[in-house]
C-alpha cells in the first residue's frame, strides 16, 4: 500500500471512527441532560453560525437541524486527527489520549475567544467533570472504533 492509500485509508477509518465516537457522546450527553433537566447544548450550531457569520435562523426547526449537523459534522471530522495519529504509528492508547485532548482543548480555547462560552476556569467543577466525561465518551468510542476498523482493513475485511 503506497503511503497516499495509507493515509487515505486512516483519513477514511478515521471519519468513520469519528461518527461512532459523535454518537456515543450524543447519547451521553442526551441522557445528562434529561437526568438533569437541562436543554440540549446549543454550542455547536453558535459556533459554527458565528464561524461562517450566520446571524440568526427563519425557524427553530432550521436552528435545531443547523445545531444537529454541525455537531454531527464537527465530531466526525474530529475523526479525521485520530486516523493520522493512528497512520503515524502512535501506539492506540497514546493515539486516543492525544485526540481526546486536542478536541477538548480545542473547544476550552475555541468557545471562549468565540464568546461562545466562558473559560473553562470559570465553570462550576461538576460542569467541568462533565464536559470531560462526555468528551472522553467521544475519544475512547473514537479510538475503539478506529482500532476496530483500522485492523479489519489490514486483516483483509474493508
């Protein structure tokens, strides 16, 4: 396999992996919410809106899909990063610890510099533990994924 299908490949494994772990995390973050009686995170959609300067919506139906595809397509092209550490030879669980703390940290420091949310020093404790969980949620459903993936392509089942 030249190193263009390689990277093709995890490129590929990995936005596969990403839809996986963007599901694991919806349903973790779908059953805290309704465990605690909170809306639905309307961040992505904010942040995605503000990145290509949507200003506001016709409907709350056409914010609620606007809201859903960004989350959904901002977590499955996430993937995309654990396919190339995985590509590069990163051991899984280094690979999967590393994705982890790229998205989260990228959103600590995205969100805030949007205005989209406060700096993560200024949230509740329990907010931040469950902003963690949910993100590692997302990575290890990610890196398993990937992993599984990953090895059905190289033992011959793509």
């Amino acid at each position: 396999m030249t190193t263009l299908s390689r990277l093709s490949a995890a490129v590929g494994d990995g936005l596969l992996a990403g839809l996986v772990g963007t599901g694991a995390m919806t349903a973790s973050s779908t059953i805290e919410a309704r465990l605690r009686g909170r809306a639905f995170s309307t961040a992505p959609a904010r942040a995605t809106a503000k990145a290509l300067g949507i200003s506001d919506f016709e409907t709350d139906l056409a914010r609620a899909r606007f809201n859903d595809l960004s989350h959904w397509g901002y977590g499955t092209a996430w993937g995309i990063l654990r396919g190339l550490l995985g590509a590069a030879g990163l051991a899984p669980v280094k690979a999967t610890a590393a994705h982890g703390a790229a998205v989260w940290g990228s959103a600590a420091v995205a969100l805030p510099a949007m205005e989209i949310a406060p700096p993560v020093v200024f949230w509740p404790k329990q907010e931040i533990a469950i902003d963690l969980l949910h993100h590692t949620v997302y990575a290890l459903t990610t890196g398993a994924a990937y992993q599984l993936i990953a090895n059905g392509r190289r033992n011959g089942h793509s």
